[in-house]
C-alpha cells in the first residue's frame, strides 16, 4: 500500500523560546484529524525534522562575549537581542557557513535515514512543510550547489538526502515522488536576490548558494512525471509577520519561466486572535513588530494551514476525496 509521507522542518522561533521537538505537533493532529475525516483508509506518516541545537553553542560563545561589554548595558532592547534578534540573524549566519550548516545537516540526514522507507513503495508520496528559515535549509540542502564538494562533512549527508526524492540530482529517478510543498512564514523570496548578477559573471559561474537551477530541474521532471500537471505549493503568510513574503509572482520568474511546473499560491492566515479594530490599530505601527514573534509562529496553529494542507493531501492522492 503506499504511504503519504508529510515531512515538516521548523525554522526560526521569534518568540522568546527557540523550537522544541514537538513544534509540529498541533499542526499533525489537525491535518490527521482532517485527513481521517476524509478518508480514513490514507496510510500516513508525519516526520517532524529537529536542527534547533545544532546552532546554539557557537550562538551562546557570541551571546557572552557581548555580555562582557560594559557597552552592552546600555543597549535597548537587549532582552530582543539576545533572544529573537540573535535566533533568526544566529541562525542565519551560522547555516550559511559550512561548519555549523554541516551540523544541521548531518542532523537532519540522520532522522530522515531512520523514518524513511529503504526502498519506498511505487506509488509513495511525500509532503514537504517548512516553516522561516527551515525553507532555506530544506531548498539549500536538496538543491545548492554549495554542497557539491566532496571534501565537505555533510556531502554524504545530502547526497544520501538527495537521493531520497524523485527528480532530485545526483539520480532523479529514484526516492519518493515529491506531491506538494508548503511553505509558512518563508523569507525564501530574497533568494531572487542572488540571480541580481551581470551577463559577465553568469556565464563565468553559477553562485555556489543559488538553488534555482537544479530546482528548475526537479520541478520540469515532475511535471511530465506527473503527466504534466503542476506541482501544487501553498505559501501561508500571516499579516503581522515580518518575515514571510509573497512568492507566487516570484518563484515563476526564479524557475519557472513558462509558468507550467507550479502550482503556487499564496495564502493569507486569518487574525483571528485580533479585533478587526486592533488589526486597523497596529497594523502600520511599531506595535506591529512586537506582535510579530506571535505572527511567526501561529501557523503551526493555524486552522486555515491544517484545511489548505490537507486539501492538496486528499487531491493528490484521491482527487474526488477532496
């Protein structure tokens, strides 16, 4: 019997906590609940992928020295700073170097080895949902070619995870079929910003972080794979989170040319932890960037997430469930 595989990796926690294990949790049992209403008989696995302690020594060896400043102290907003600021800018800056983004990587290869199927059945499907910064991680990990250096301590790691999809390079056409991606909350549209090179240096090279042209490779094998139909991919965005961006008029133009591979549409989370008055109120003020943390992280609640999520499932595995 195939397996719907829904594979989830957490981002970045602009609350006052970083993620723990169990971030996704509610989010699982709304789309099972959902699912199970539906259709009962769908076998389904959920694997929710941790990296949240890979960061954090070297971030608490940066977070000491700045409290060793007696400058420090005068700083505002140092309880943002060395909470939130330091989560998502940490995060960042230390998944771009090779070192520490090993970590996260080598972590990350280990938990899917060990839920995924050696040998998948021919008709399994996977699910991808990321949330902030875990979207870069995931389309770094499968499709940059930073990771090509055999030299490196991850490349087995995300070779043996490239080789889990179908339509990923080194060989596209083993792993399990890639059905949907979900993204929450994603500051992935800036990847645009990486093509923003002269005619010159791209006919010299290809930027080692860009994910674009092996990505346009596994969207345009899925497409005829699929009999050519669009991939489906849901962009939630809640209003007050200054971290997620559109992407549906940005990843056509990114990979996508012909606007044929994708199914993307981005979708807008209600406020309803907010009076329409209150969303009015904050929605342009300082207030706004305060709320934000919340924001960020809502979608693993979110009952608009659970309904569109599950919607795709359903469609891509029974389309008259849906």
């Amino acid at each position: 019997m195939a397996t719907d595989y829904v594979v989830f990796i957490h981002g970045v926690n602009t609350r006052e906590e970083r993620e723990v294990k169990t971030y996704a949790d509610k989010l699982i049992e709304g789309i099972d609940r959902e699912v199970a209403s539906h259709l009962p008989s769908l076998a389904r696995k959920y694997i929710s992928l941790y990296w949240g302690d890979a960061n954090k020594p070297e971030e608490d060896k940066l977070l000491k020295r700045l409290q060793q400043s007696p400058t420090w102290k005068k700083m505002w907003f140092r309880k943002f700073r060395e909470q939130q600021l330091m989560q998502f800018v940490g995060d960042a800056a230390l998944y771009i170097s090779r070192h520490v983004g090993s970590k996260v990587v080598i972590a990350i290869a280990q938990q899917l080895r060990e839920a995924l199927p050696t040998h998948p059945a021919p008709g399994d499907r996977m699910h991808l949902v990321a949330h902030s910064w875990g979207t870069v991680i995931l389309f770094d990990v499968l499709f940059a070619a930073r990771w090509d250096n055999p030299d490196l301590p991850a490349y087995e790691s995300v070779r043996k995870i490239r080789q889990g999809i179908f339509g990923v390079k080194p060989e596209p056409l083993h792993g399990i079929r890639l059905s949907s991606i979900h993204t929450m909350g994603s500051p992935i549209a800036f990847f645009n910003l990486i093509n923003v090179v002269s005619g010159e240096e791209q006919a010299k090279q290809i930027a080692t972080h860009d994910i674009t042209p092996q990505l346009e490779a596994l969207l345009e094998q899925l497409y005829q794979a699929r009999g050519q139909k669009p991939l489906p991919w849901r962009n939630f965005i809640h209003p007050g989170d200054p971290v997620a961006y559109p992407l549906a008029t940005i990843m056509p133009d990114l990979v996508d040319g012909k606007q044929q591979f994708l199914d993307i549409q981005d979708m807008v989370t209600s406020n309803a932890d907010l009076s329409d008055f209150l969303v009015q109120l904050i929605s342009n003020s300082f207030l706004a960037v305060l709320h934000g943390g919340d924001a960020h992280g809502s979608y693993w609640e979110s009952r608009d997430v659970v309904k569109a999520i599950t919607e795709v499932i359903l469609r891509e595995t029974h389309p008259l469930a849906a």
